[in-house]
C-alpha cells in the first residue's frame, strides 16, 4: 500500500481510501500507516479473516465517496 501511495504522489496524485487504524489491527510498525490511516485498506486473512468483508464493504463506499460517486440506496 505505501508503495502505491508513493507512486500516485510522485506523479502528482492523490491517494484515496485512507482507512483508520483502530484497536482491532494487531501490528507494531507499517509504512503504510501515515498520520493514524492506513493508506488504503489493510487486510489480514490469515488472523482477521472474519473481518474482511465488512471492512471491504466499508472501505469501497469510503473510495466512491472520496471520488464523489456515492450514490445513495434507496430504503
């Protein structure tokens, strides 16, 4: 992810899809976290798998919602 980041900024970009870092990620150090967000969404199958489809889910209306396609649902 820090990768990618670097490159869209290198080459005058903005990166989209910050996703907060809370309690629930287990690590001691990623370059991929930058003022508290991860740039992009971190996933870890091996030992959170069952937190990947909601923070899939979340993390795609968060990317719709920084390129300004959030289209609302109907109730």
């Amino acid at each position: 992810m820090e990768t990618l980041g670097a490159k869209v900024m290198e080459r005058g970009g903005e990166p989209a899809g910050f996703w907060l870092v809370d309690d629930s990620y287990e690590f001691e150090y990623s370059k991929s976290v930058i003022d508290g967000v991860f740039v992009g969404l971190a996933l870890d199958d091996d030992n959170q798998s069952h937190l990947t489809e909601e923070r899939v889910q979340m993390w795609v209306e968060i990317v719709l919602e920084d390129f300004g396609l959030m289209v609302p649902v109907p109730a």
